[in-house]
C-alpha cells in the first residue's frame, strides 16, 4: 500500500500537525487566546522570528527578532508591560507628527502666547529638522544623546540645550501617557552643565551715574523707570500711557510682549498671577516720563498718518514696538559712555532689587513691586503691605535721582 505524502500547511504562522487518519478522534478545537497570551513561529518568507501579544481590545501586536530566544524575550517583556499597564500600544508615527500635535492640542491651552510662541520656534529650528522623521518607538536614548551633543558643537548654549530638552521631554512624557511608547527616552541624557551667570548689579552712587549720563538720551525714561521699580523688558516695551496714573504716582502691570523671528511681536498676559500689580512711581520718575511723554507727541506729530497709534510709552522712531537688539547696542553705548562694565538690561532689575533693600523698604513691598510669587524665604511672614508703605517706598526710591 503506498503510503501518501503530508502536505505542508499554507500558513506559515500555523503550527504543522499530523493529518488526523480514520478511527482516530479529531483534536479538541484550540480556545481562543486570552489577553496577553502569546504566540511564537517562524515566517518562511525570510527566516524571522515572530512573536505576537493580544492586547486588550483582542487586536494582535508583532514583535519581532532574528532568533527564537529574542523574540520570547521581548514576549516576555511586552507580557509584564501589559500587567502593569505600561505596554506602549498606541498608533505608529513620526515623532515630528505626535510633537506637533501635542504642542497644538495640548499644551498651546496652558502656555501664555509668549510661551507657545517660543515652543513653536525651538521645535521648527531644532528638534523637528534633526529628530521629526524618527519613528516614535524606534526613538531611543542614544539619538537623542546625539542631537544633544551636535547642538552644543554647533556653539548653542548650555541653557538653550536644557529648553530643548524640557520641550522634547515633555513631549514625550504625555506620549508615555498616551501608551504610544513604554518610556520617556529622554531620561538619562547627559546635557553640559548650566553655568550661573554672575551679575553684577549697580550700586547707588553707579546708578545715579548712569542716570545722569543718560539725561536727554532716547532710553533716559525707561532707564529711569527700569531702575526705579525694577520692571522686566518684556513688561516695559508692552506698558501704554493708559496703564500711567500721574495723579496717583503709579503705574499699572498687566501685560508683556515678546519679540519674535522677522519681527513679530506677541504680547500677552504677565510671566505669574503676582506679575500683575500696580507699583508706585517716585515723584522725579513722574517728571521724567511727563518729560518723555512730550518729546513724543513731537515725534508723532511730525510722523503723520506714518505713526502706529499704539499708546506705547517706550515705542520706536515710528510708535511700534521696540526692538530688543536696538536697545541692547544703545545700552551697551551708554554704559561705556559712563564708564560701567557691560551688563544686560534685565540686570536693573537687580540693581532695583538691591536699591530697594539697601534703602530699607520693607521686604513685603519689595516683594510685590517686584512681582515675585517669592522673594527669599523670609517674605511669607511678612504682613500685608499698607497704604503707608507704599508712599514711604515711593519716597525712598526718589533719592535716587537727588
């Protein structure tokens, strides 16, 4: 009797079983496969090993690997993820495609437009063109180690490594959220170290200099109000003549403006809640900015329908918005024309802090002049600021101008 060949199965995934002969019982039909049950073959396609998991939701997910001890491996992992419900099963795609949408309908929402503005421009300039085409699962530690240290060969700051960082990281750590990946691949990159820059605030008899060289300058009212309540930039370029209450000697915060490539400019809500606050003015800065405020209206006038109508107090030759580099080169020239080391201008502020402390105004007052959530840790147990404490702050800055 000629005995007849076993045919091979079509499927390559399917185990090979005997042909069942008569008078033996047919196999017991195989259960469906739980939830994180696995499944182990070889594809005759190209030699490679297969492994595959049920997810939840019943859909099967591959693993893949070039032997058969890897790839129970990495069943074997994806099983304890599932467990503990740390197993990566969202959708595949570019990490360019998850960052845009992440910034665009997540984080945008909690972000001033500064802030969102910033983002936008350290993804497009830095992270999407070096990192976007990755496949998000295929990101690992090592690329990013890669980008980090091809920026700072490219003579990027240590600090601007650390913003692209955070803005990758946290990126990513929603992407962990989502389970588009089991883990953030940003943890445990080496970034060069953030070195503190040392500053070197004014002191009073510096700063009655700078004041005085100053007189008839472009910058001499904003310098003399950057000095006087310790304003930041942003807070500066966005204050409008509405927010200056000559009668009361003060001016109102609620706004700030940030500028942004080709001259764009954003402006929005204060850096913090304390941001927003009213601060008194000394008597000699009112006369200053009453001073600036006439020059101004000549400017305007002779300007015509060319003048942008923006109600800026500190505006351009033309009534838009300043351009921090402008200022900066005519800072700088200042400085050098009185003799004083060079210094950025964001340093007033802690030449303000500083002023404000040797004059003895009380720490609370400088605290919300300043608008800090915090100053040091002495300020929580201090009172309330009062109504007379204002005014003695106020009289107490006017000496600088005497």
């Amino acid at each position: 009797m000629t005995r007849r060949k076993q045919q091979e199965p079509d499927d390559p995934g399917t185990p090979i079983t005997n042909t069942p002969t008569a008078g033996r019982p047919k196999p017991k039909k195989q259960k469906r496969r739980g939830k994180g049950e696995g499944t182990v073959y070889q594809r005759k396609s190209d030699n490679r090993w297969v492994a595959e998991i049920t997810l939840e939701d019943g859909t099967r997910k591959p693993l893949y690997g070039k032997t058969q001890e890897e790839v129970i491996a990495k069943l074997k992992e994806a099983q304890y993820q599932l467990r503990q419900g740390t197993l990566a099963t969202g959708p595949r795609q570019k990490l360019g495609d998850h960052l845009n949408w992440w910034l665009e309908e997540v984080r945008k929402m909690k972000l001033r437009p500064g802030s969102y503005a910033r983002y936008r421009i350290v993804l497009d300039t830095h992270i999407l063109p070096r990192l976007g085409h990755i496949q998000l699962q295929k990101l690992t530690l090592q690329k990013i180690q890669s980008f980090y240290n091809e920026k700072y060969k490219e003579g990027h700051s240590a600090s601007a490594i650390h913003i692209m960082r955070n803005i990758l990281s946290k990126g990513l750590d929603y992407a962990v959220q989502a389970r588009m990946i089991s883990y953030n691949p940003c943890k445990g990159a080496t970034l060069p170290p953030l070195e503190r820059r040392k500053v070197q605030p004014l002191t009073l008899e510096q700063a009655q200099h700078l004041l005085t060289v100053a007189k008839g300058h472009s910058l001499e009212a904003m310098l003399a109000v950057a000095i006087s309540t310790g304003m930041r930039h942003g807070e500066l370029a966005a204050l409008r003549w509405e927010d200056v209450n000559f009668d009361e000697g003060s001016l109102y915060i609620h706004r700030t403006v940030t500028r942004m490539p080709r001259l764009k400019y954003v402006e929005g809500d204060p850096k913090t809640k304390t941001s927003e606050r009213t601060i008194p003015l000394a008597p000699a800065v009112c006369d200053i900015l009453k001073a600036h405020r006439a020059r101004q209206n000549e400017e305007r006038l002779k300007a015509g329908a060319a003048w942008q109508n923006k109600d800026l107090v500190f505006c351009a030759h033309g009534g838009g918005f300043l351009d921090p580099n402008h200022v900066r080169v005519r800072f700088y020239q200042l400085l050098e024309k009185a003799g004083l080391p060079r210094m950025r201008i964001h340093d007033l502020r802690h030449t303000a802090s500083n002023l404000f402390r040797s004059m003895g105004v009380d720490i609370k007052e400088v605290q919300e002049m300043l608008g800090h959530s915090t100053l040091d840790t002495t300020a929580n147990v201090y009172s309330q600021v009062l109504p007379h404490m204002r005014k003695e702050a106020s009289e107490k800055i006017n000496r600088l101008f005497q």
